[in-house]
C-alpha cells in the first residue's frame, strides 16, 4: 500500500492513540471522546462510500438504509433472540451483502442521475419498512434496551473502550481497503471510474466489480450500524433516513473523495461539525449542511485533501466522469 | 366496496394529477438540459407555503396569491440556474446531483425558518360541499386539482408542438451546438425552463394545499414521487408523464384503502424501482433514444 | 514485406451472415467471412463503411441483430466483452482510450487482469498467492512495455503521453492480455510518417508472436505493405476480399473509394 500511505497511517494511529488523552483531563472538551466514537462508526461507512464513489465512480444515496440495516438486525437478534452480538454483527453483513446483491444487481446497470434515484428510493423503502414493521422494529417511537457488547467476558461500557474498539476498527478496515486499492482489484476499480469500455476490453467484467464494491461498502456500513446500536443501545428510524445518506456523501466529499485519508478527514470533521459546532447554530443546521454541499461541489471538488498542492494532480479531475 | 373503490378512484386520480405536475417539471428541464433536477420537489412545496403566506399573511384574494406564489417560484428557479447550475454547466453528472442535491436541502431549510415545522393549510377555491356521484363524495377541489392539471399538460404541449419558443428549447436539447448556430439564445432557453420548471411545481403545491396542507419537509418525497412518474412515462414525455402520474396516485390510493396506509408511500417507490430496473427508457419512451442518454 | 509467406490455415475467427441495424440505419449487411490464423488481416472502406461496427461487434461491444460470430470455434456475437477479451481477443480503440490516470506500467498492468484470478478478499488480506501474482503482473507487464519499446515512461501518467505513444501503449496493453486475436482500430491514425514505420514494425513483431492481427487502417501504403489480407467494406457489405495486390487492381474498389471521395 505504499510507504507514504504507511507513513500517513502511522501519524493517524499516534494521533487517535493519544487523542483521550489530551482532552479528557479538560471538562469543556472531555465528552469529545465520545464525538469521535461516532466519528469512527461513520468513517466506516464513509471509507466504504469512497471506495464506491471516489473510486469505482458509482453513486449512491442509500448508505443510510444500509447502515440501518445492520443496526437492526443487530437489534432484533440481540434483544429479541438473545443472539451474541457480535454473531448478529455478522449477521448483519450477511444481510447486507445479500440485499446489496439485490439491489446492486440492477441498479448499477444505471448511471448518474437514474443510479442516484434508485438508491434513494430504495433508501427511502428500507426507512419506510424501519417505521412500519413496529413489532421487529419498535416504529417510530424506536427499540430500546439493547444490550451492551462484550468483550473477554465484560461489558464494554466506558466510552474509553468503545473509542478504541472503534479505532482499532477503522484502522483494519483501513488497511484491508487500502491494500484493495493497491491490487489487481483496485486497478480495475479505478479503470471502471476511468473508461468502461475500456476496462471491459481488457476482460474486466465491469458489472461485476461495481456490485461487488457496491456490496463491500453495504457491509461496512452494516459493520458500522452494529456498533452504532450497541453504543448508543436504543434505535429510531430517523437516524437512518434519506438526510442521513446525504451526510455520508457530504463528509465524504469534505474530506475528498478520491482518497480514502480524504472520506477520514471528511468525517471526523463533519461529526464534530454536526455533533458539536452547528448545535450553536440549532435550527440553522440544515441550512449550513446545504452550503457546505454547494460550497464543496462547486469549488472544491477535490476535498480538503486537494488544498495546498496535496494530489494537486487530481484535484481537477476529481469528480470527472463520476457517475457518467 | 364499489364506493370505496369510487373514492380511492377518485383520490387516485387527484394525487396523481399533483403527481403528473412534478414529473412534467422534471421533463422541461430534463428536455433542455438533460439535468435531473433534484430540487424539483421543493419548488412543491414552497409554492404551497408562499400561497399560504400571501392568502393568509398578506391577506390577498386567492386567485392573486395563487399567481404571486408562481411568480416567487418562477423567480427561485431562476435564480437556482443563474446564480448556482450556471456555474457548474461544465460539471460532472455526479457534481450536478450533489449541486441540485445541495439546493434542495438549502431551499427546505429557508422554508423550515419561514414558516417553521407546522403544516398550513388553504382555503379551497371555491365553497360548497362535495358533489356526490354514486355515493362517492368528490371535493370541488379535486376537480380544480385535475382541471389544472390538464390545462398544464395542454398548454405545454401546445407549446412545445407550435409555438417557436417550444421548438427552440426543445431543439437546445438535441443539439446546442446546432441550436447555437442557428441563432436560438441557448443560455435563454434553460433560464425559461428552469422558471417554466419551477413554476409548473409551484403551481401544483399551491392546489393540493387546500387537499392535503403543506409543510417544510414535504418535498423530497412529492419530487421523488414525481421523478417516479417521470420515469415510468419516460424522460421527457408529457403525455406519458400524465398517464404515469395518475397510474402511481391510483396505486398509491389502492394501497392506502386496500392494503397498508403506512406503506403507501412505499408504493410509488417500488414502482419507481421496477421502472428503472426492468425498463429505464419507460412507458412511452423510446429505448434507441435512451440508449443515447445519460443513464 | 508483402504477404508471400502467409499460407492458409485453419480459420480463427468465423463471421457469418452478419447484420447490425441502429434503429433504421443497417450498418452492417450480410456479412460473412473468415480470418486465418497468424495473418495480419486489414479492414478498409470508405467512412461509414461499418468497419469499426465490425469491430464492436467481434469485441462485444454490440450485440449484432442477426449472424454469428465464431471464435476458435466458440460463438462469441452477443456475448459480454470481458468475456471475449478472456476467450482471447484484445482490441484498441480509435479514439485512443488508456487509463489517463494511471500509469503506463499500470495501464499494461490492467491488460493482464483476465489472465490473473486474486479477488477483494485476498486482496484485502494480502494473502501469499496474491503477493506472488502481483508480482508476476508487473514483471510480466514490464515485458510487454520492453516489447513496445515503451519500457522507458514506464512511470509516467498515460495521460502525458503524446499521441504516438499513447497508441503504441493501447496495444501494449491490448497484448498483455495474451489474445489469440487483436483487433487495432486506426492505429496509424494521427501519427507521422516515422512513427507510422514503427508501428508497421511493431505489427509485424506482434504477428510474429503467433498472434492473428486485424486492422482497420485508412493508411494505404501501411496496408500494402504489411498485411496478407485484405477485406474492403462497402455500405456494410463485402465489396472485395483478398491479397493486398489483387485489391488494388480490384475495379469496384477504386470506384467505391473515389466515389466515396467524390461525396466528400
């Protein structure tokens, strides 16, 4: 995966190691431990999204629905079937990877504007289903008591634990990815983004890479619900909704789309944004989530990652083609 | 029961009159520019709240406020392709969903600080009870609902069929370069299908606010729902928009009476889906043409 | 060099009773005809003539309306182009399309994908045989860049290239797929007269190869002199077919050409 990427992930892990650290013996800033709990849950989606869209060029508005869909059936098998959670996490992947399939199958034959309306109306169904199905999914009012995760026989509780059970997370899964994008796989990602006529002239069987990536990222944010229900231990459809699946796009465009560093920063950046800063600003967040969209879209398409010469290269071409 | 499948009839055909107005938004401005605009559905929405603002705020008779919350619609659109779209003309398609993306999130937090989170309602054009037919009870607003409704689809058609202005726009779809060359002002075109677009959605939030009331975070379902008509119909057709339209609010209004009311949005989604996945170039659209297309 | 060594052998592509309609326009009439192996088989006729129809048709890219198209014996019309690219046709493009992105060594890299199996999974997880294989990827593209003479940018984004390069690096990635059969699209399209010699040479190092070439190419004097034979398409259909001398003595063809010529 390259020494510069090495490089770069080491800084990052020495960063997060000591990150509860610096804030928690401040009071004014010690509940950012927390913040970055959710960071880290949302930067597994995010990583996935940018494999699919900075990478492989396809869209999606549905990551919300999948991130759901993983909450839930963590959930249900938990609460209502005693299910070991971490079993209903894999659980979890298994149902994503499959409705993925399903959907993936014919939506990623569209392009541009027809794949984002598929995936955000599938996005919209599956959040439908979470508010109706009230006896699985407790409907609107939500699911409660779901049991803690453990871990060598104890309860993680502390939000100590769960920050680096989280990170530890995120950093395999970022390594796995990353040596996805440095491999036979990720050269034809990146030629399907490219040129698919191309890539298919070359024995590339586009369709199949696209579901299948498509099917990776729905397993990370399956991944991510998981661990998103047992920290928070009570569920609501609206965390799951179509505003949500506009988020992961929007902190993965803020980092930077075309590097999977970029959807991280993106993240964090956008959790603390919308978990801490904008609650200044209470019933002019939306507004500002909207500016942020236009501002990045229009003139930084490359993310923060492009600013200052970093990938100065690809910053122009960084949306180019994407969804075509 | 052959009552209640007279009214859910009715019903039907009334949501999908609303319907039908949305997807023809989408067409115009997909037939000049071949943009999805995903705002679409915002421009619902606020048509309805800025009726109510200037029936119930300003007071001004119903017609005027009708009028009025078209032409603050109208001025919207085009300050959206002006002052926003313009500028990423050169943009990917996946830029330009997120833009469009962007601006509906921008225009349903305007409207969330406006008007707040509360649904308002409008008078209905005009008093009187329901007419009666066969024991089924139709609203005289339906009847303005479906009225206007096919006003829009007739003079659209006309206008696009005879008159120069339609054939221009049209003929900036096809071809920009060309249409450049043979003098049609281009840039002018999609500023009038963005107005015309906008227009067009406003006016069909501002009938079904008497119906149904209006609030801040209607949009995005009214503009997905209409983007499903305009699927199903296939991109750019008007007519088929139309049959589209009604084909989704029957389904939707069967669902709701026969099967799950919960699940009644679910239903044009579905259809939505089935569309695009089993047949994108739609209903009456042509699958040579749409092979050419951007999807 | 002129096609006196080429003898007849068993056919490796088989084109039968082809046709291929764009709504009202029928871009491909009726078309029959077979390639030898190891033969550099040139495709010539006046624009529009369906050439490059012919093309997308045995690569895959168009599902033709009507025929067959047989491959080693295998019917290939209809079915997906990484499909046929792992049956072993290879194809370039007339409009140069190269990863602008990636690489040249990357790009070669990318030619060897049907011919390498390691997934996400194993990618992900580094596993030992991936490891191995990517290693033999490079090394192997490494050689096909040595073979086009390409070996010294290896580093450098395809992009950059100027368009002689470019189009020697589309077929060097076009072999590292190790087809039987390469279709090349006007390759000499855009180049100079140097550059054109060189290509001819490449060409004929890539049949030498055992591999059976077939070009579309407006560059008469390229033609004459390296390929063994000739088809000439006309409006879709057969005009004319054989060595490269009897065509052009062929009356028909001339005609079609400076008809052709006439309209433009």
């Amino acid at each position: 995966m390259g020494r510069k990427n090495w490089l770069i992930m080491l800084g990052a892990a020495i960063f997060i190691g000591v990150f509860p650290w610096l804030v928690m013996p401040f009071k004014a800033v010690s509940h950012y431990v927390d913040v970055m709990v959710f960071a880290g849950i949302f930067s597994l989606v995010c990583i996935g999204l940018s494999l699919l869209m900075g990478y492989a060029g396809q869209i999606s508005l549905a990551q919300a629905a999948f991130f759901g869909i993983g909450a839930y059936t963590s959930g249900i098998l938990t609460s209502k079937f005693g299910v070991n959670p971490w079993l209903a996490m894999g659980g979890g992947t298994v149902v994503c990877a499959t409705v993925a399939w399903v959907v993936g199958v014919p939506s990623l034959r569209l392009k541009g504007h027809y794949l984002a309306m598929a995936t955000l109306g599938f996005g919209v169904i599956v959040n439908i289903i979470f508010a109706e199905e009230v006896n699985w999914t407790g409907g609107p009012s939500g699911m409660i008591d779901i049991p803690y995760l453990r871990m060598f026989g104890r309860k993680i509780t502390s939000d100590l634990a769960w920050y680096y059970l989280v990170w530890g997370i995120v950093f395999l899964v970022l390594i796995f990815c990353f040596h996805v994008l440095h491999s036979r796989v990720g050269r034809a990602l990146r030629a399907i983004h490219e040129d698919e006529r191309a890539a298919e002239s070359v024995g590339v069987p586009t369709a199949g890479f696209k579901v299948r990536v498509f099917m990776l990222s729905a397993v990370l944010a399956s991944i991510a619900g998981s661990l998103y229900t047992h920290y928070v231990t009570c569920l609501n459809p609206s965390s799951f909704n179509l505003m949500w699946s506009i988020r992961f796009v929007l902190m993965v465009m803020v980092g930077g789309m075309q590097s999977l560093w970029g959807a991280l920063v993106g993240t964090v950046l956008m959790t603390f944004v919308g978990n801490e800063w904008l609650q200044v600003f209470a019933e002019l967040e939306i507004l500002a989530y909207g500016a942020i969209l236009l501002v990045v879209a229009l003139f930084l398409p490359g993310g923060i990652v492009s600013i200052g010469g970093f990938r100065r290269k690809r910053r122009q071409s960084a949306l180019e083609g994407a969804g075509t | 029961m052959g009552t209640d499948f007279l009214q859910y009839v009715i019903s039907g055909i009334t949501i999908g009159a609303i319907y039908a107005m949305v997807a023809i938004g989408y067409n115009i401005i997909y037939s000049v520019t071949e943009i999805i605009n995903f705002a679409q559905g915002e421009f619902v929405m606020l048509g309805g709240l800025f009726a109510v603002f200037f029936a119930g705020t300003l007071h001004l008779p119903l017609y005027l406020a009708f009028i009025c919350a078209v032409a603050v619609a109208g001025c919207i659109g085009l300050a959206m392709d002006r002052f926003i779209i313009g500028r990423a003309r050169e943009s990917s398609v996946l830029s330009l969903i997120i833009i469009t993306i962007a601006v509906s999130i921008l225009l349903k937090g305007s409207a969330m600080l406006g008007w707040g989170k509360d649904p308002y309602s409008l008078p209905a054009f005009s008093s009187g009870g329901p007419i009666m037919v066969a024991g089924a009870a139709i609203q005289p607003q339906a009847l303005w609902i479906i009225g206007i409704c096919a006003l829009v689809v007739i003079s659209l058609t006309l206008f696009f069929r005879k008159s120069v202005y339609g054939q221009a726009m049209l003929a900036c779809a096809n071809n920009p370069q060309a249409a450049r060359l043979v003098g049609i002002p281009v840039r002018y075109m999609v500023f009038l299908s963005f107005i015309l677009s906008a227009a067009i959605g406003a006016a069909a939030g501002v009938i079904i606010t008497p119906v149904s009331m209006m609030e801040y975070e209607r949009g995005a379902l009214l503009g997905l729902k209409g983007f499903g008509a305009a699927a199903l119909g296939g991109l750019g057709q008007f007519f088929g928009a139309l049959v589209a339209g009604l084909i989704l609010g029957l389904a939707e209004s069967f669902c709701a009476g026969y099967l799950s009311s919960g699940y009644k949005d679910a239903v044009a989604l579905v259809l939505l889906l089935m569309v695009l996945f089993l047949k994108p170039e739609g209903l009456f659209g042509n699958r040579e043409a749409a092979r050419l297309k951007k999807f | 060099m002129t096609g006196t060594d080429f003898q007849p052998s068993a056919p490796i592509l088989k084109v039968s009773g082809l046709w291929m309609k764009f709504g009202g326009v029928t871009a491909l009439r009726d078309v029959s005809y077979e390639v030898p192996e190891k033969v550099i088989q040139a495709v010539i006729g006046p624009n529009g003539a369906g050439k490059t129809t012919l093309f997308n048709c045995i690569s895959g890219m168009l599902g033709p309306s009507e025929g067959s198209i047989t491959f080693l014996g295998q019917a290939i019309g209809g079915i997906a182009p990484h499909r046929i690219a792992v049956a072993g046709v290879a194809r370039t493009f007339q409009h140069v399309a190269l990863f602008k992105k990636m690489s040249v060594l990357e790009n070669v890299m990318m030619g060897r994908h049907p011919r390498t199996g390691s997934g996400f999974l194993a990618a992900g997880l580094r596993l030992p045989g991936m490891r191995s294989e990517e290693k033999l990827i490079r090394s192997r593209a490494l050689e096909y860049l040595e073979f086009a003479g390409l070996a010294g940018c290896a580093g450098v984004e395809s992009g950059t290239l100027p368009l002689g390069k470019q189009k020697i690096l589309e077929i060097a990635r076009a072999l590292a797929t190790e087809p039987r059969l390469i279709l090349l699209d006007e390759p000499a399209g855009g180049l100079n007269m140097k550059e054109t010699e060189d290509l001819g040479e490449l060409i004929q190092g890539i049949k030498k190869l055992g591999v059976t070439v077939m070009l579309v190419e407006h560059d008469m004097n390229l033609i004459m002199d390296i390929s063994d034979r000739v088809l000439v398409l006309h409006y879709g259909e057969v005009l004319a077919s054989g060595a490269p001398a009897e065509i052009k003595e062929n009356g028909a063809v001339v005609e079609a050409y400076l008809g052709a010529e006439d309209e433009e």
